[in-house]
C-alpha cells in the first residue's frame, strides 16, 4: 500500500487461535448531562487507547440525536 509517495508494509498476526470475546468497561462521565445535551446536536468523549493482544487502537465514543422529519429533536432524555 502507497500512502503520499512512501511505502506502508501492513502486518498482523492472529494471537488467540480460537474464537474468544473481549470485554471491557469505560466509564465517561457527562458533567451537566441534561445542560450539555440541551445546547448540542452531538458530544464525544475524549480519545482512549486500546490494546487487545498487542493490536493497539484509539477510540472515542459518540451520542447523536436523531431528529424529526421537521429537524425537530425529542426533548425526552
């Protein structure tokens, strides 16, 4: 793969020969919960790494509200 130029050499490697679940917990808290929401169409928690059998990742979490047909957004939360 060719990425601007210079050449990117992907590897991976299976480490659990079987099939196996992964869980884990993240708590992130909302401070003024209703008071956020109430101004914003969408809030995002803060990045967070991963490690899962030494494939390292960074991810987020994300609250989208959906609106009406009339762009109009439920105030039930």
């Amino acid at each position: 793969m060719e990425i601007f130029g210079s050449e990117i050499d992907w590897n991976m490697e299976l480490l659990v020969p079987t099939v196996s679940d992964i869980i884990f917990k993240y708590t992130w808290s909302i401070a003024n919960y209703k008071k956020t929401i109430s101004k914003k169409s969408s809030i995002d928690s803060p990045s967070f790494e991963l490690n899962v059998n030494g494939i390292h990742g960074s991810w987020n979490l994300s609250i989208r509200f959906w609106k009406g047909p009339e762009d109009e957004r439920s105030e039930e939360y």
